[in-house]
C-alpha cells in the first residue's frame, strides 16, 4: 500500500513541515482517463473507495530510495492547479 501527503494548497507548494505533518492518504495507484486526461487516483484496497484529491497529467518528478515525487494538475472548483504529491511505501 502507498501512502500519499500533498505538497501543495490551491497550487502553493507548503513548507516542508507542514508536508510532514500531514496525516497521509493510503492507497493503490488507479491510472485512467477521465474527459481525455490522464487521470492518477488513490483507491483503498479494502473499500474499493476513491481516497483524497485527483492528480490530472501525472507525470514522476523523481523517485529514490523508494519514495516518489509526482506532478500533475489538481481541480479546485472550475479551475486546474499544479498539484504535487510525495508518495512512499506503507512498512
């Protein structure tokens, strides 16, 4: 299972500590399109539920060490923002 913390707020990148003190969003990696986008969801492995935000043209900014960066655009309202998630693996 991954678990997910956002690293941006209505397209603002938040400070580190803030990123770490998040309480992470768990899940497995959906990847399909929605209205001809790339579409990159967290869905619970044991609900089947959607968890937290959807990240639109997803592309990995960097990954080490087991841990990710992604990049893609969120929607907030009637309007896309840059969105950025850190994802690692559950131990």
């Amino acid at each position: 299972m991954l678990e997910v913390r956002l690293m941006r707020k209505d397209g603002v990148r938040l400070p580190d500590d803030e990123v770490k003190a998040q309480l992470p969003i768990r899940g497995e990696f959906v990847l399909d399109i929605a209205n001809g986008a790339k579409r990159l969801r967290l869905k619970h492995p044991f609900s089947g539920n959607s968890e937290g935000p959807e990240l639109y043209e997803p592309v990995i900014v960097s990954a080490r060490n087991g841990n990710q960066v992604w990049r893609g655009f969120e929607r907030v309202g009637e309007r896309g923002v840059v969105q950025e998630w850190y994802v690692y693996l559950t131990r």
